[in-house]
C-alpha cells in the first residue's frame, strides 16, 4: 500500500499545526462558531446532535494493521471505546472532544493518516472497489489511480469551494463493487482499443433528494491524461454548477440540465488545452505509485485444505464470506460489521485490535473497509481461514451473512446525525433480529436504509431501500424497492404510503414472504424476482386489505 | 508560486503615487500598486497600500479606472482609446471567454468572491493566467479571508482588497494558514513527483 515520503509527511504535519491554531484560537473565543464553522469542516469535524464527530479518511478503503492499531488507541483513548465505519469506506468517532482533536490528528499522522477533505464542498475522500488487488475480476489494481487522485485533490487551490460536495469512485472489475455510477465521477480502469490501460469515465451520478445514474461521458480516456480530464472536469463545475439552490448544486444537476453530450463537450474543449500540460501524468509517476500497490509475496501453492468441513457455522462462513482470490490458494474475507442485531459498521476498540492482529498474521498487514460497512482481509490462505474464523467468532464477528438480508447498510440516523428525522439504526436491528433465522433461505438481499433525504445510507440503490421522513412530528419510513448500486445500477421505486417504526419492520417481512412465495427457485434472487414480477404482487401483500 | 513582487511593469503610467514609508520600493510607481498605508486597503507586494483605482462613475476620472464588464461591453471603443490604465471587475460567474484579445488591455481585473463558499473566481482566475495569458494584476475583491488567501496566490491572484479584521491582522503579521506544499502541478507549480526528487536529494 502506498507509504508517506518526507514530502506527504511534511503536508500533513502543516495541516495538523495549522488546525492546532485554529482550535485554540476558537477555544480562546478568538473565533466564533461561525468562523471556526468552515475551518473544522475543511478538517472533517462536525458538530453533531449530542457532541463534536470527527470523520477520518480511508483512502480507498486500505489500511494497515498499525492503522489499525491507531484507530482502536484513538477510540478507546479520546472515545467511548467504539468507532464507526461508513458508506465512504471512512471511519467516524461520534464522541471527541474538541480541545483533543488536534491530539487526535497528530496521532493519526504518525500513521499516516488524515481527515483533510472528509467534509466541505471539495473533492471527498476517494473510494475504491474493496477487493482491489485481490478480485480476480480486475483488469488491474484501480488504488496507484485512486491514490493519485487523492494526491491531485488533496487541498487542491481551485476545486476546495465547490457548488457542493465531490464524489470520486474508482473500480476495476466489471462487477461494480464501488457504486460508480452513483458517484460525481466514476472511473473504470478498462484495457483501451490500444491494449493500453485506461478509463472509462462517467459523471452526474448521486443519490441525495435527486437520484440520477451517471453518465459515460467519455469511453475511451488514456491513464496519461486521467488529472487533466479531471480538472477540465471539474473547472467546468466549478464555473458553472448551480449555486442558487443547495438541493441543486451537485454535478449531476449540471449534467442533467444542460445534458450530457453539451457539459461533454465543454469538458473536451476544456481538456484538449490542459492535455499536455503539466497535468499529464508521466509514466514514471504512474509506475512510482503502482510499484506501492506490488501484489505481495504469495506462495504459489494451491490449497488441497478442505472447504467442506462438516461444521456447519464454518461452512456457513467460507460460503458467504469468502471470495475467489486471483491467486490460486488465497480467498478474500469479508469480516461482517453486521452481528445479528447490531448496529451496522460499529467496531470495538477490541475488536479492532483483533482484526488488526489477524491482518498482520492472515492477510499480508492488509484490511480494507467496503461502503457495505464491512471490513476485508484481502489476502487469506485457504488453509487459514478456519482460523481466521475461529478468532473473528472469539470477537463478535464471526457472522455469516456477507451479502444477506442481515446484512444492512444504514446510516447514523437521528440517534447522532443533526440532519437525521429519523432513526435508522434500532430499524436495521430490528429487521436483522426479525429475518436472521431465515436468512440463509432468503439468500442474496441488500437491505439499505437512510434517515433522511441526504441518502447516506444509499436506500436509493437497496434492493429494498428505507427513508426515515418526519411526519407531523414522528418517525415515518418510506419503503423503496428494486434498486442497485451496481454495474446494473437502478434506483429503487417508492413502493406505496409509509409506515411507522413498528409497520417498517413488518413491511420488509411482508416483502421478503411475498418474494419467498413467488421466487422462481431458490437462485432466483429477490432483485431477479423483483424485475420479472415488477412491484405489483408486493404492493398487493403490502398494502391489500 | 507568482512572486508577489514581481508586479507587471506597465508602460505609460499616469499614476502620480510613490511608495511612501522609506522603504525600499521601485523606483517607479506602478499602476495598481499604490502608497504603502497601513490603513489602506489593498494587500500587494508584501504591504497594505493605498488603492490608486478609481471605480468607474460618471464622468470617469483621468486617472486609473476599473470598469465593470457590462461598461466594458457597452463603451469598448471609447475606454480602449482611453490614456490612463484600465482595470475590470468581473462578479462571480461572470464570463471571460468572449473577452479574449481585449483582456491585454486591462493592467488590473479584479475578480469578485461574494462568500466565503462560492469559489468560481478561483477558475476564472486560472482561466486568466493560464489560458488567456494575463499577466496584469489579479485581484481578489468582496470575500478575501486569510483562510481563502494561501489558494488565492496558488490561483494566480497578486492582491487582495482586505476589509476583514483578522485577516488584516494576519497579513500584517505573517500568519497567514498555509500548507506550503503542494500536490498539484500547475503552469506555476512544479509537479509534486519533481519536487519529490529535490526533496530526496537535498536530504540524503
């Protein structure tokens, strides 16, 4: 993985002592909370319904047992023992202390990390597919792009006072683990008609109050010219994106109304002049980073160990939780942030070590976070994973249910987030306690809720997508169906009139019966049953008297 | 990054304003950088000058002007036969393509920043430097906070009208927030992958 030089460390440590001045001229009352506002935001510090919550990044998803490490310290030492993984592959503390925060960054940059440009109107920490150099899927590992886009973006002069918030996503693989066509820009590594590597680029994706599926704008870009394309990009954002209205101001409202074949033309008129300037990428730059991502030493051996032991739990396991390793003899773990009844993406200071431990012994020191709000070892030899599960079991995370109605992404919800008018969190554990016992035969079902209309918790892209609303001063759930974030990107449909807490709960159970009834075998998934069936029989089951 | 200092010489100046203070200066006055003034309003050059601009009014005065873009548009003929030195003031999403040859003619643009948030002058301003070549005087008017000012300079902005308290304060004093590297290669900045090398080989 990609290692600070004296030049990254020198940045972050000016951001530090820059922030460290900032918070203290706000604590000396040198500067009010409206000053201080935008300053804290620029470092990823929000001020949230009971406390300060600082977002840290995780670019691309990929960190190290001493990382790791860190961020169990940081927990447990200026937190209340827990953290919190998100949809952006980042990691939230809900409970710092203002006055510990620039403490908190300098810890965070011993280990080479940040929080610059995890909030604000700039370009977002930059997500990847989180089985990068591991999927056998891949033409290439898309993380040497992810992080030169995250080196071009970081503090960048022009593009740090957006219309809005930017959202980068990088993949690989045509099976789309990173969502990116629900992304400001989403990038996919291809071979070129020139055997060459390079992009395809799509743009105006989102979710928010405005759903849209972005654009491919350009089939075709060579990795040489990837920044140029980007600031050309994002220079005609930036001059032209609507400030007028908020709920406007995301590219994809661009893009959408002056349409794509115009803001693509403007962007290639834009990128033909800033081509070959000093943006383009030199190819000793572009060896440079990917030489940080060189695959690790695998042993080319492969695995005569038994995947069909007669433990149930353990077959269970490999079954959901493991995937196909481009390396015969290898697998890729997905440890579940989802124990049944749980909230999802919390990990333990603990259990945090435990995990750290296991990257370091199992997985070549490499963990990624997925914005499944899940965490992978990417590396593991077959014949470890029992021991691999064995000790996730030992923590609290041995559940089996990668990609499973339990399985839920859900934002923090009105229990933290000052946004929120509704809770999203006990309605994910309630749905999970409800279906766990079924979950097997229910197989693949991406349950998705947010708690409110800003759509963190991606109910857009859910198979079955929840929106807490509130009405006349309740929590109120609106019930979405049929969406995905992936290469078959669709947005979900509201299916009807809402329901309260308790009738949510009840609906997905409804749903779940009605698809169980009407599947056409047990591998017709509930998305493949939903597209043949359409939304009638769920709505009849939903709401028939 | 542009050196402050190294302000854009214009030929023919009527500007009767000398660097007061006894401080070292050019030795010619220089449109749009007026008369070091603690009190004045325009950062440029390392020190709060006095603003030798005039805004447009009617009639406009015989002296250095800066005219807004729908007078430009409006009076071209008239302001290009004009002797004194010639500013612009563009608000923020105001248009600059359609000015090409005629933005030679301008020894000082002004760019407009109405908040703190809205960052489109920062592009208007690279579009200047980088695409149409300017090289008069940039300024930085409405919102100019020191937080804003370390990007400002990065952009190809070289002065700064300043109403801002703490930020005349910080200026004043050299503390202005600023991570002095940079990640992006520019026609003003080297690549990060070059300074990499330089960093490397002064430290070992």
């Amino acid at each position: 993985m990609y290692r600070y030089d004296e030049f990254d460390r020198e940045f972050v440590r000016q951001r530090v002592a820059q922030f460290r001045d900032q918070v203290a001229r706000r604590l000396a009352g040198e500067l009010t909370e409206d000053e201080f506002k935008p300053l804290r935001l620029m470092n990823g510090v929000y001020l949230q319904l009971h406390a300060y919550m600082l977002r840290i990044a995780v670019p691309y998803g990929t960190l190290n047992s001493r990382q790791m490490r860190k961020l169990a310290h940081i927990a447990r030492t200026y937190d209340r023992g827990t953290g919190h993984f998100t949809t952006r592959q980042n990691l939230q503390f809900n409970w710092p202390k203002l006055a510990d925060i620039p403490d908190i960054l300098g810890e965070l940059a011993s280990v080479e990390m940040h929080a610059i440009q995890t909030s604000g109107n700039c370009i977002r920490n930059v997500t990847a597919d989180h089985f990068a150099g591991a999927t056998a899927e891949e033409v290439a590992d898309p993380r040497p792009y992810a992080e030169i886009i995250r080196q071009w973006s970081s503090l960048h002069p022009e593009f740090s006072f957006l219309p809005r918030k930017f959202k980068v996503a990088v993949t690989a693989a045509s099976r789309d683990r990173a969502a990116i066509r629900v992304h400001d820009i989403g990038l996919e590594l291809k071979r070129l008609a020139t055997g060459s590597l390079g992009f395809a680029v799509f743009v105006g994706g989102g979710q928010g109050r405005t759903p849209i599926i972005a654009k491919c704008i350009r089939d075709e870009l060579p990795e040489a010219d990837l920044l140029s394309y980007l600031e050309a990009v994002l220079r005609i954002y930036n001059l032209h994106g609507r400030r007028d209205n908020k709920f406007k101001a995301r590219i994809k409202i661009l893009v959408h109304e002056i349409g794509a074949a115009a803001f693509s033309a403007q962007v290639e008129e834009e990128w033909q002049r800033i081509r070959d300037s000093a943006l383009r990428l030199p190819e000793h730059e572009i060896g440079r980073i990917r030489a940080y991502f060189a695959p690790p030493p695998f042993e080319h051996r492969p695995s005569k160990a038994s995947l069909r032991p007669p433990e149930r739990n353990f077959e269970r396991w490999v079954t959901r939780n493991t995937h196909t390793h481009k390396e015969p003899g290898y697998a890729i773990v997905t440890i579940s942030l989802k124990p049944i009844g749980g909230v999802p993406g919390d990990a333990s200071a603990e259990q945090m070590e435990a995990i750290a431990d296991l990257a370091q012994q199992y997985s070549f020191d490499e963990v990624r976070v997925s914005h499944e709000q899940n965490l992978v070892l990417p590396h593991v030899r077959i014949e470890d994973l029992r021991r691999v599960h064995a000790r996730l079991q030992a923590v609290g995370l041995g559940e089996a249910n990668a990609g499973l109605v339990t399985d839920i992404i859900a934002c923090p919800g009105l229990d933290y987030c000052a946004l929120a008018n509704a809770r999203s969190i006990p309605i994910a554990q309630r749905i999970s306690a409800r279906l766990a016992a079924r979950q097997d035969a229910i197989g693949d079902l991406k349950i998705k809720i947010s708690g409110c209309i800003n759509a963190c918790g991606h109910h857009h892209v859910g198979h079955i997508g929840i929106l807490g609303v509130e009405k006349r001063g309740e929590e109120h759930y609106q019930l979405l169906l049929g969406g995905s974030g992936a290469e078959d990107a669709a947005l979900a449909t509201i299916a009807g009139p809402g329901f309260g807490p308790d009738g949510i709960v009840d609906a997905v159970a409804k749903v779940v019966d009605t698809y169980l009834l009407l599947r056409a075998s047990a591998n017709e998934t509930f998305l493949a049953a939903y597209g043949r069936l359409g939304p009638a029989p769920f709505k009849e089951a939903l709401y028939a008297r | 990054m542009l050196d402050e200092g190294s302000a854009h010489r214009i030929n023919g100046s009527s500007v009767g304003l000398a660097p007061t203070g006894g401080t070292v200066g050019p030795a010619l006055p220089l449109p749009g950088q007026g008369a070091r003034d603690p009190a004045g309003t325009i950062w440029h050059a390392g020190a709060f000058r006095s603003d030798p601009w005039a805004h447009a009014g009617e009639p406009l005065p015989d002296r250095p002007v800066i005219v807004s873009r729908q007078r430009w548009l409006a009076e071209r003929t008239l302001l290009m036969a004009r002797k004194a030195p010639l500013g612009l003031r563009l608000e923020a999403g105001e248009r600059v393509d359609d000015l090409g040859p005629d933005l030679a003619r301008f020894s000082l643009i002004a760019l407009a920043f109405p908040t703190f948030a809205d960052g489109r002058a920062f592009s208007t301003a690279r579009l200047l430097r980088d695409k149409y070549a300017y090289r008069g005087e940039l300024r930085a008017v409405g919102n100019v906070l020191s937080d804003l000012i370390a990007f400002m300079r990065r952009v190809g902005f070289d002065s700064f009208e300043v109403t801002h308290g703490p930020t005349r304060r910080a200026l004043s004093e050299g503390r202005i927030p600023e991570v002095t590297l940079c990640y992006q290669p520019s026609d003003r900045d080297a690549p990060h992958w070059v300074r990499r090398r330089r960093l490397a080989d002064t430290s070992s």
